[in-house]
C-alpha cells in the first residue's frame, strides 16, 4: 500500500512540476535555443527596441536638464546663475575661436 501511495504523490509531482515548466515556458525557451535565425531576430529587435528607448529616456532627461537650468537663470540666481553665464561664455568663445577648452596659448593644460 505504501508503493502505490508514493506512486501516486511521486505522479502529482511530475503533474506539478509539468505543469510549472509549461507557465514558465520553457518549451518555447529551448524551442528558440534550438533555432539560432529567430534567437537572432528576436535579440537583434531587442536591442533596437532598447537602443531607441535610452535614445528617447536620454533626450527627454537633457531637456528638463535644459529646461531647470534656463529656470535658474530666468530666476537670477547669484551663485548658479552666474555659474551657468560663465559656462555658456566660454563655450561660446571656444565655438568662436575654434579651439579646445583645455587648450592654452602655449598647448599646455
């Protein structure tokens, strides 16, 4: 008697644990393993999908960046605002000039 119990909960495990791989799909998972073009395509429009999205994220971020900072300077804060007035100085004159930032007279740092 105690055979055909083990059988049977030793049955409704196999059950359970067919029954799991089937919900985490597995199937499809060794499925796709098994054909290299589709494990291609699908990592490849995944990749676009995840490159357009940082391109959108980081576009969307520098423009409340630039929006908080024009804010500041409307605001006429001292100590950023001027800050900011001279960051945007200088970079206009290296703009005008054509040189590097870090470039001297003499080419040293």
């Amino acid at each position: 008697m105690d055979d055909d119990n083990y059988l049977k909960s030793l049955s409704e495990k196999i059950d359970e644990l067919a029954i799991s791989m089937e919900k985490l799909g597995i199937a499809e998972y060794v499925e796709m393993l098994n054909n290299p073009r589709r494990l291609f395509r699908i990592n490849f429009w995944s990749g676009v999908a995840r490159g357009f999205g940082m391109a959108i994220g980081f576009t969307v971020l520098a423009a409340v960046v630039l929006y908080a900072m024009q804010q500041i300077v409307v605001l006429n804060m001292p100590v950023i605002g001027n800050f900011i007035a001279d960051l945007v100085n200088i970079v206009q004159n290296q703009l005008n000039v054509g040189g590097s930032v870090f470039q001297s007279h003499g080419g040293r740092i």
